[in-house]
C-alpha cells in the first residue's frame, strides 16, 4: 500500500471513529434533556472529550508513519472505546426514553465490543511502543499470549456472553482470558523499562516522553486509590481523567513523530521540581492552618479562627516561595542532572576567572580545562590567530 493510500485510509478511520462519537454526543444531549433523571450524562460527555485524542493521535502516525504499525494500534485501539461508549449511550437513553431506539439490548451488545476490542489491544500499546516492534524476541511468547487472549475474549463476548444469558462456565472463562490480558499489560509494562535500559539516543528520549505521561497515570491510579474522588467530586475528578489522558496522547505523538523530543528534560526537570514544590507548600498551608487555629484556640478559648488562620498560611507560602524553589532546583539539579549542574558551576567558575585574569597563556590553560571537564572531548587543542 502506498503513502497517500495509507494516509487515506488512516484518516478514514479516524473520521468513522469521530462519526461515532458525535452519534455519543447526540444521545448525550437527547438524554439530557430528557425528563428523567439518574444518569450521569455531565460525566459521560467528559468520558467522551478523553476519547477523540486517541483516533486523531493514530491518525497523525498511520499517516506519516505507515510503516510503523503503532499508529494503526491507536486507531483500534480509539475504535473501540468510541463503540464501547457508543453502546453505553444507546442502553442508557434507550432507558430514559423507552421505545425510542430499535433492539436496545442486542445494538448495545453488538457495539459493546468495542470494548473488548480496545482490551485486547492495550497490551500491544506498550509493548510495541515506540519502533512498532518487539524489544527483542524473547518478547514473542508474550506478544501470542496477549493476541491470543483478546481473540479469546472477542469470541467469548460475540457469540456466548448474551446479554439476556450469561453461564456460569462462561462467566469464567471470561474472568480467566480478562485475567491474561491484565497480566500481559503488566508484563508489557516492564518491557518498557527493559527497552529504556538497552536504548539510546533518540529511543530514550521518546521513552521519558511516555515515561512523564505514565507517572501523570500512576498519580492519578493512586489518587483513586486513595479516594480522592469523594473529596473533588466524580465531575472534577473525570476532568482530571480526561486531562491524563490527553497527556498520554500528547506525549506519544510527540515520542513517537519527534516533534520537540529534546525538550523532554526540560518538562521533566519542571515537573519534578514545581511538583515537589506544590507537594511541599500545600504540607505547609495545611499545616500552617492547623497550627494557627489550634494556638488561636488555646489563647483565646475560641473554636476556630479560620479567617486569619488561612491568612497567616497564605503570608508564610508566598514568603517561603522563591527560597523553596530555588533549593529543590538545586537539590534536583545535584540529584539528577549531576553532569549538567557540575558543568553549569565549571562555567561559572570560569566566567569569574575571565573578569579577573589578564595573563593570555593563563586563559589559554584554564579554557582548555574547562573544555575538557566540561565537553569531556578525546582530544581538544586551541589556536590562536596571531596579528
């Protein structure tokens, strides 16, 4: 297949996958209107914005990467969430409106299998991640495992798992091949690393790309752990959702096109240090809130005092602000940029010397120095234009 007729078909496939979630959005608006309450529809129509990233995202690849099947993974993989949404939407207005949509629960099921279809598909995502190839061939056992079970788990759900009659051996057998996958996801996680640890150049640059976005993930997997979303409510908390996601779909397409990909150590760097920083200024407000009410309790034999409490908090963050910063930069700096952080203070050292020196052979000697600690070349000399 050609390059324009890859692209062609790319795109056709993203505007299918697009064309499906604007039949979604239409149910979400018809229902919520709708006299009859008790769906989420808010939540449905954030769940559907964290969705279009993924067929535009394999779109861009399988265009200008056609050779590279990752991009194709990505349109399946968008496919079959916008179906398995699709399926959600049409049950549940199919419920708010009853006899207003033909055969609810057999469309419902066929679409469901979206679902399955994006499952068998995620541990590929990571695995192949970003060449489209395995890490090496011992990872061929896996890579059958994982096609194997989802073909399993799209048969199973197709032609057993009816909606109206659901076995007890199928249900297991579900269980079981659902089980796989998850494990095979895992597995291709750790690949990941074990391709990260053998790469170099540009494959590690694209790999801290994905790298960013899975700890944004993991920090989200822990937020729900924990519950926070009982404290910011499930309309904050799917927009959170909605923004890792687009996060992920960002730095993949960047990883994987090399748009920008140098720049991944500069986002690294800010992340780990306005992170530790929010982290820390937050543990001081809480804190500081705490301990200004329980003095203010103790003084003067009264409750609470949060008015002042949140003002005494907020003069102490803006104090502790810069002279924070500037110490996790350099903690950071020290801790994970060594050789960057050594060469920045070796430069500096010298532009002291250079104000200070007025012997040219002296320069001559330092420059060379700085040169050979700083660039660490095999061999550096220095010539100098004689007038």
């Amino acid at each position: 297949m050609g390059v324009r007729a890859s692209a062609w078909l790319a795109w056709s496939v993203c505007a299918v996958t697009l064309l499906i979630l604007a039949l979604s959005l239409l149910l979400i608006v018809l229902g919520w209107s709708a006299p009859r309450g008790g769906i989420p529809w808010q939540n449905r129509a954030i769940s559907l914005v964290g969705i279009i990233g993924a067929p535009v995202l394999g779109g861009l690849i399988a265009s200008r990467r056609p050779e590279n099947p990752y991009g194709w993974l990505w349109l399946g993989f968008g496919l079959g969430l916008a179906l398995q949404l699709l399926a959600m939407l049409y049950a549940a207005y199919a419920l708010v409106e009853p006899g207003s949509l033909p055969t609810p629960r057999t469309i419902s099921h066929v679409l469901g299998l979206g679902g399955p279809l994006a499952l068998s598909l995620a541990p590929f995502l990571l695995l192949l991640f970003p060449t489209g190839r395995l890490p090496s061939q011992r990872w061929r056992f896996l890579a059958w495992i994982a096609a194997m079970s989802g073909v399993a788990l799209l048969a199973l759900s197709l032609f057993f798992a009816r909606p109206d009659k659901v076995g007890g051996a199928i249900t297991i057998m579900v269980v079981t091949v659902v089980s796989a996958i998850f494990a095979t996801i895992v597995l291709s996680a750790l690949s990941l690393v074990v391709r990260y640890r053998r790469a170099s150049g540009v494959e590690r640059q694209q790999l801290k790309w994905f790298a960013l976005a899975a700890v944004l993930s993991c920090v989200y997997i822990v937020g729900e752990l924990l519950s926070l979303q009982r404290l910011l409510g499930n309309t904050l908390w799917n927009l959170l959702d909605t923004a890792t996601n687009t996060a992920l779909y960002v730095a993949v397409g960047v990883a994987v096109l090399r748009y920008r990909l140098y720049e991944i150590d500069i986002l690294i760097n800010r992340t780990l240090v306005y992170g530790s920083l929010t982290a820390s200024l937050a543990t001081v407000y809480f804190g500081g809130v705490t301990a200004t009410e329980a003095i203010f309790r103790a003084l003067t034999g009264h409750q609470q005092q949060p008015q002042l409490a949140i003002v005494v908090s907020t003069l102490v963050i803006a104090a502790l602000f810069n002279p924070l910063r500037r110490r996790i930069q350099g903690f950071i700096d020290r801790r994970f940029y060594r050789r960057k952080y050594d060469a920045g203070k070796t430069l500096e050292a010298f532009s002291a010397r250079l104000r200070e020196e007025t012997d040219l052979d002296a320069l001559n000697e330092e420059l060379l120095a700085v040169v050979r600690e700083t660039m660490q070349p095999a061999h550096v000399s220095l010539w100098l234009r004689r007038y």
